[in-house]
C-alpha cells in the first residue's frame, strides 16, 4: 500500500485528490496539508512514500517546502509536484531542488494514480517537450559535458534518451542492447552523476549544457 500526504492550500484539491487515490484500493492518503510549512512535521509524523506538493502557496511555496523535505529526511519520500501550467517556473526549479517529477491537476483521474505509482516505485514523470522548455531558460552555455563527471560514450547515449522520456525497455530497443544492460547503465549514471533519480539526472544534464532543450 503507497501511503500519500496531500498538499495544496484548496480544500477542494485536496478533497477531490483523496476520493481519486482512495478509489483506487492500493494506495492510501495517510494526512493533508494547507501550506509548506506543515509538510515537514507531517512527514515526520505520517512517513508517507509519496508527497503530492502543490507549488504556490501563500506561506512556504513547494519549492521551498521540497528541499526542507529533502533535507531533513537520510531517504526522503518522493515528490510528486502538482501544478495548473506545465511551463511553470517553480515546477523546474522544484525538480531541481529533488523532486521526482510533475503533474497538471487537469490529469485524468486514472493518471493521478498511475503517477503516484510510479514515483513511489523510484520511477520517474517526465514530459520531455515541458522539460525542455523549461531547461532552455536556466541552461548554461552548451559545452558537451558534465563538470567533473566522466561518462562513457555508451552511458552518454543512455542519457540523451532518457532526456527523451523514453523507458529503459524503450532505451533497450533503440540501441538493440538488454533491459538488463540499459538497467546497469542507468545505475552507473546515477552513481557518477550523485543523484538519485532519472528526473535529477535529466535536469542535471540540461542544467550543465550537456544535453541541449
């Protein structure tokens, strides 16, 4: 059972995000949150796999509530940020700063699940046109390479196909390798790159110019 702790500043949100996950018999919403600042001792007292973190608030936004999560926790729970427009400012910033991907709250209902899912498996939700675009206002000048890390030229072409939003399998088939292998690959790249997601290891490509948007 994924345990989530809700947090959006509407009641509504909250309460139609709920009847969603709730619904779907394997996922469970263990507490609510109005504002950032009560993410931390919510997440301490609850141990939720998966933090749903709306973006603006009036009090602490979700950016800076994600890298107060992050920092308090050794194994943080995963955040899954919520927002109205995918080319939000904060919604780069807050991937960025940790979290393990976003979600539009027009999403489908089945979506929102499947989301949630997901992220709490250590996946990660991208979408990559959005990514992109968001990366090429806060990239740096292209230079070919990650500062300090060295990656082979086979783990280079695995990330440049991960900034795609493609899946290992989908990895696997484009360079006709084993899931298995792409699997070890992406291990290796999160290894060097000091991150512990796809997600973060996208962003950190984009961010240094070794990918371009």
């Amino acid at each position: 059972m994924t345990r989530v702790l809700i947090v959006d500043d509407d009641d509504l949100i909250r309460a139609g995000l709920r009847a969603v996950l709730t619904a779907t018999g394997d996922v469970t919403v263990v507490g609510e949150a109005a504002d950032g600042d009560e993410v931390v001792p919510q997440a301490v007292k609850l141990r939720p796999d998966v933090v749903l973190m709306d973006v603006r608030m009036p009090r602490i936004d979700g950016l800076q509530a994600t890298r107060l999560l992050l920092d308090r926790f050794d194994d943080p729970p995963r955040v899954l940020v919520l927002t109205t427009f995918e080319n939000d400012e904060y919604v780069y910033e807050a991937l960025a700063a940790g979290a393990s991907g976003f979600l539009l709250k027009r999403a489908r209902p089945e979506r929102i699940a499947e989301a949630v899912r997901l992220v709490a498996q250590g996946d990660s939700l991208l979408f990559p046109a959005a990514v992109r675009r968001l990366a090429a206002a806060h990239q740096r000048p292209a230079e070919g390479r990650l500062p300090g890390v060295r990656l082979t030229e086979r783990e280079a072409e695995v990330l440049a196909l991960m900034a795609e939003g493609l899946s290992n399998a989908e990895i696997a088939a484009r360079l006709v390798l084993g899931v298995e292998t792409i699997k070890t690959h992406v291990g290796s790249i999160l290894g060097k790159l000091g991150v512990r997601d796809r997600t973060q290891a996208v962003v950190t490509a984009y961010r240094s110019g070794f990918i371009s948007p």
